[in-house]
C-alpha cells in the first residue's frame, strides 16, 4: 500500500496517496523537447491549461524555460513576461492549483504574487540562493527534485557509484535543508528526476525502485511523459510516445507514486484509475468520472 501523507497548500490539508494526483505539464517555451511553440502564445497556453483542467488535472505546472538536455538558461525577464500573464490568467478561471516550474526566485516570488500556489524547483534550491527564505516567508509549498548537474550538462555522460543511494541522500540532505529554513514537511514533495542527469537504464532502475524513496516521509511526484529513455525502448519520437508513458506512469503509481507529472492528463488518469481499482480490488472511480467506492464482487 502506497503511504499517505498530508500535503499543506495555502492553509488547506490535502491527503496525498488515497489516490493518485496528476500535474499537467503546460510548457510555455518555444524550444521543450515534447510540444515546443505550441503553447507559447498566451492564449493559447491559456486555453491548454484550462484543457488540462478540465481532463481532470490537479495541479497545472507553468512554465517558462525549457529543461530539456542542452537547453540554456532563459533571461529573468523573458522568462517573466511567458509566465505571470498565464498564471494570472489561470487562476481567474479555474480552482486548480497552480505551480510553477522555475530555478528563479524573482519568478516564483512574481508567479506567487498572481496567484501560483507551489513552487517547482528542478534544482532543489541549488541555483538561486534565495529561493528557500522566499518559500519560507510566503509559506509556499515546494517540489524538490535530484538533477545532476544543470540541464546544459546533465545528460553529458551521468554517472553513479550508487544511484539509489545518492539520490536518498541528495534528497533527505535538501529536505533538512528546507526544514531549516523554515519550510515545514507538509509542504514538501520530493521528485527523483527522472531523465534529469541520468541514463536510460538509470530511469529504468529508478521507477522499479520508487518505493526506496518512502523513508524520507514525503510525497513522491514523478515525470517520465514522453521522456527519452521511452524512446530508446520504442523507437520514437516524442509525441508518439503515449502507451509508454502510460506504462511508465502505471508502473510509478505500483511503486509508490503519488504525483504524476505528465502531458497527457486524460488518458493516463484513464489507465491509473483502472490500475488503482484493480490494486484496491474496489472500483473507485465511474465511467462519468464520479468519485466512488465499490467492493468488487
């Protein structure tokens, strides 16, 4: 059984692992591996994230700069002008909750200020020095994730003498870290990073181990949507990669995910669902999407 554990935003406690939570991926970069420019027009960014939310995503993830291997560092102020208006702009129109995906602590403060909910910090508070206090003084919730390196170098041969130990470590180091300060545990959500400075095997051993991560007393979020190493495996490109995300996003949950960081909200929430059901032996979940609990016969 996945643990549970109470997750605080803005004051309210929400129960993390009684079901599986999804955060839609809203990319608002013209140069991200999976949907580059799609988006990058705010209204059109707009109208996917409200698209997101109403596939049933709880968490709407904005963000303005693109991580993808190689990728460089964008600019505070572009990456301001990309991010704030959607933001604003989401959080007029639906009760989702809103993250946002950035390093920057001048753009999370300004993505707090319209409305964003959490923080979403690829680097775990290693590339902005001042991101902890703003958190801190805001009483932001935070997603921490392990990245070996930065997006420029992090795929540049990655290498581990143990993967599973240094990343605990890594992570329960950044913990203690925002305990100290003064980012409570209920606000925290940890994310091994998958893809980010490892290799295909890597990821691989990282999702069949997921559940490794369970000592640290955090909810887990993962992101393995349309990644590369579902590549390496089916020979395609990114937005081809739907039934491997799907598997991999069903395998996360079995191992202990609680967060799914995906692109396609719909139907991985599909395929959770009936993988849940069958783990709980009891529907959960109706064909209109009302939420129950029946005891299969």
């Amino acid at each position: 059984m996945r643990k549970r554990y109470s997750f605080q935003v803005n004051g309210k406690d929400y129960l993390l692992g009684q079901r599986t939570w999804f955060m839609g991926v809203l990319n608002i970069t013209p140069d991200s591996f999976s949907d580059g420019g799609r988006y990058f027009d705010k209204d059109k960014a707009l109208e996917r994230g409200l698209e997101l939310a109403a596939d049933g995503a709880d968490i709407i993830d904005v963000g303005g700069e693109s991580t993808r291997p190689g990728s460089d560092p964008v600019p505070v102020q572009e990456e301001l002008r990309r991010v704030i208006p959607v933001v604003s702009s989401l959080k007029e129109k639906t009760d989702v909750l809103i993250s946002v995906d950035t390093t920057k602590s001048e753009v999370a403060e300004a993505a707090i200020e319209a409305g964003a909910d959490i923080i979403n910090d690829i680097s775990a508070f290693r590339l902005d020095s001042k991101m902890p206090l703003l958190a801190a003084q805001k009483g932001i919730s935070v997603i921490l994730m392990h990245m070996k390196g930065t997006p420029k170098t992090m795929q540049i041969n990655p290498y581990y003498e143990d993967l599973l130990s240094e990343i605990k470590s890594f992570l329960q180091e950044k913990i203690q870290f925002a305990q100290a300060s003064g980012i409570n545990k209920e606000k925290i959500i940890i994310d091994p990073g998958i893809g980010f400075g490892k290799s295909a095997a890597d990821n691989l051993i990282l999702i069949n181990h997921l559940n490794f991560l369970e000592e640290l007393e955090c909810p887990i979020l993962i992101g393995t949507s349309r990644k590369s190493f579902l590549g390496k495996i089916l020979n395609l490109p990114p937005q081809e990669r739907s039934e491997g995300s799907i598997a991999s996003a069903v395998m996360g949950v079995i191992r202990g995910a609680h967060i799914l960081r995906v692109h396609d909200v719909r139907s991985v929430k599909r395929a959770v669902l009936v993988a849940e059901s069958i783990l709980n032996e009891k529907i959960v979940v109706n064909a209109q999407g009302e939420k129950k609990e029946e005891h299969v016969c």
